[in-house]
C-alpha cells in the first residue's frame, strides 16, 4: 500500500519509484554523520529492504527517511533528514509524525532508533532512552 499525504504544498509518498536516490546517496555519504562514505549500492539496497518516506515540495525531493521492520513487532527508524534549506519549517516533526502514524506500523512493539543530537525531536513521539541499554548488543562492522 502506497501511503501519500499532503500539507502546506508538501507532500510525504512512500512511493519508491519517486525518490531521488541520487540526493538520498549525496546526503547519506556526504552531509549527515551516521552514513559517511555509504556507497549507492548500499543506499539501494537499503531502500529496496526498507519502508521508505519521501518529502517533497512538487517534484523536488527535500527529505527522506526509512523504517527496516517485519511489520508486525520492531521497527527501526533510520536515515531521516531534511535537506538543510528546508530546516525549521517543522517539516522533520510531520516526518516523523506520518511514519508512527502509517497504518502497515501499528501495534508493534518496539521502535527502535539511534540519534546524536535529535533526542528532542523523537521524544515528542514517545521515544526514550533505553533503560535496558545495557541489554542491548551489536556486531561491529
């Protein structure tokens, strides 16, 4: 089910076929702390695995953000930007607010994200520091 929702003249699709993967690729690798030097391949195969959110202003493609989640238990919020001259217009927090709204991501029961400077951002919907972090694992790689 392709999701589309409008506001202000900004529209948010989760239609892959409209997503500039070019800009996503540019942004990812070279602007944003968390995915420096990501190849394209990975981008792709990313998007291709993954519920992804677009944000647009007409055809121009102004932001992005992807949930990797089996759609019934966990979710993972990642890759979420607004390209920087668009900032401040609240655009990140309708963002956000339409994908833990997207009917195909209720009744999980668990969201997962990782930020290091937007903790205000994703407390206003409900996110919090981990009591049980220290539970958490990883593989590094």
């Amino acid at each position: 089910m392709t999701l589309s929702v409008d506001r202000d003249g900004f529209m948010i699709s989760t239609d892959k076929t409209r997503l500039n993967v070019e800009l996503i690729h540019q942004f990812l690798c070279q602007e944003s702390y968390w995915a420096q030097g990501r190849s394209l391949e990975t981008v792709l195969k990313s998007i291709e695995h993954s519920e992804s959110f677009g944000v647009y202003e007409g055809e121009r493609q102004i932001g992005f953000a992807r949930v990797v989640t089996d759609y019934c238990t966990f979710a993972w919020l990642a890759d979420v930007f607004i390209v920087p001259e668009y900032r401040g217009r609240g655009l990140s927090k309708w963002l956000v607010s339409v994908i833990v709204a997207h009917p195909g991501l209720q009744g999980l029961t668990r969201w997962l994200l990782a930020t290091k400077d937007a903790h205000g951002l994703y407390c206003k919907f409900g996110f919090a520091d981990l009591p049980e972090g220290r539970f958490l694992m990883r593989v590094a790689g």
